[in-house]
C-alpha cells in the first residue's frame, strides 16, 4: 500500500467530514512538532457512556474545543522522538506476531506508518509533552470517536467487521497502518479509534472527566480506549467501551494518540 501524501490526506480529511464546525477555528491543523494532522472536536456537550454495560453509563459531559490527531502516533514520528529526545525506544525485540519491529538499530521504515507499541504509560505521556500536546482524556477521546451523531462505533450504531482491524478480519498479520480501514473513520474524521491498537488516556481510574493527572504509581491504573488487533468480540469495539490497565503495562496491542487544547 502507498503511504498518501500529506495533500492527500487533508482532501480525504475535508471529504468525510460530516459537518463544518461552525466556529472561525480551522477544521485542520498540522501540529509542527511532529508532524501529526489532527481535527477540531468542537466545544460543546454530548452523551458519554451508551448504558450498555455497567462501566458506560450514560451521562452528559460538557467539554471545551480541542484537536485530536487523525491518527494514533506512528513508528516513524516515534523513532524522531527517540532521537531527538534519546528516550528509551519501544521494547527492543519485543515480538508482533512472531514479527520483531524494534531492533538495537531502530525500526524498519516498512513499519513506518504503523502505529508504535510496546510503550508504557509514561512513554506515550513523555511523546505527547515533547510533541507539544497531551494525551486525551476519557471524555475527548469518546467525544472524538462517536462523531457529531454519538455513534456507538465510530462508523454509526451497527456493528461491521470489515471496518477495522480485529482478529477475526487481520489473516495472518497482527497490527495495520494507521491509514487502513477508511470506512471506520469516525463524524469528525479520525481513523481506527476502533480496532488496530488500544490508546493509552490521560485519566486516572478514580478520577472523574477531566484533564487532571495524578502522581505517578505503578499500581494505579489508567483507562485505555478502542478495541484492537487481538480482540474477536464486537463489543469490545464500541465507542464507550472502557478497560483498566496498570501504567507500567507494555503490550504489542496498544499505541496512542495525541489532543492539542484549543
């Protein structure tokens, strides 16, 4: 598959877009860091949580505008974080599948344009500071992938497999390049917030919605969002589902995404 051009990318953006924003922001900014293309989440309330299972109820959540990236942070804007930084990179020789990515002289560029893994909380928080962002909170990133609509997947309410990545669509492969699966995207034009990788959020378990972090400790745990490569069960792949993971965890399954704060 052809990695699309940076032009390309923003046509699509504008096409499948549901609605303008109705505000004087612009619907795309490209962040200057590191290069991720992210659309605008206007400000406003929605319905958090779809009352099907006891982790999501429904409730109203009031949020101000934001970006969020377009797509989770891939292998190559990792790997110019890693040298810009000398941060750890992912765990070396950690295995995909059977597939090592990471090795002692970096990533392979045929893994350029799939999502990075095999990073820890504090890594993907260390990313998102150096890129000049944050993570996103509970509230954005389920704000982000149920669209304008409130869908219960980001494509709308009813379940199709062939709209991301899950075990049992992926054949012989594990994880897909961030630009796979078009016809997930969500209303405000992200992709796979559904399947591919799990995202690591901002907010602590005992935390309400809010933008707020508390200090760092390896038991405590942290929400991560989306469904991913290795799950078979449509359930997990809605929009509100919601899963706990200690911040230390490190797993070939789960990446993350960016939010710039208007």
């Amino acid at each position: 598959m052809n990695t699309p051009t940076h032009n390309e990318i923003l046509t699509e953006l504008k096409r499948l877009a549901l609605r303008q924003s109705g505000s004087d922001l612009p619907p795309v900014v490209v962040n200057e860091r590191d290069g991720s293309p992210m659309v605008l989440v206007p400000a406003g309330s929605f319905t958090m949580g779809d009352g099907l299972d006891k982790e999501s109820p429904q409730r109203t959540v009031s949020l101000e505008a934001f970006y969020i990236s377009v797509y989770a942070v891939t292998n190559r804007q990792y790997r110019a974080f890693v040298q810009a930084t000398g941060h750890r990179p992912p765990n070396i020789g950690a295995r995909i599948d059977s597939l090592s990515v990471w090795h002692e002289d970096g990533c392979p560029e045929e893994f350029d344009d799939y999502p990075v893994v095999l990073i820890n909380w504090d890594d993907a928080e260390a990313y998102a500071r150096w890129a000049g962002c944050r993570l996103p909170t509970e509230a954005e990133w389920e704000k982000a992938a149920r669209g304008p609509e409130g869908h219960i997947y980001p494509w709308g309410d009813r379940w199709d497999e062939n709209n991301c990545r899950h075990r049992n669509n992926r054949g012989a492969d594990s994880v897909a390049p961030v630009y796979a699966y078009p016809e997930g995207v969500s209303g405000y034009g992200t992709w796979n917030q559904s399947g591919n990788v799990m995202e690591w959020c901002s907010v602590w378990h005992d935390e309400t919605d809010s933008a707020n972090t508390a200090s760092s400790g390896e038991e405590t745990l942290r929400q991560e969002r989306g469904g991913c490569w290795r799950y078979p069960d449509k359930f997990a792949f809605r929009s509100s589902q919601r899963s706990f993971v200690v911040s230390k965890a490190v797993n070939d399954f789960r990446g993350f995404r960016l939010v710039l704060p208007v």
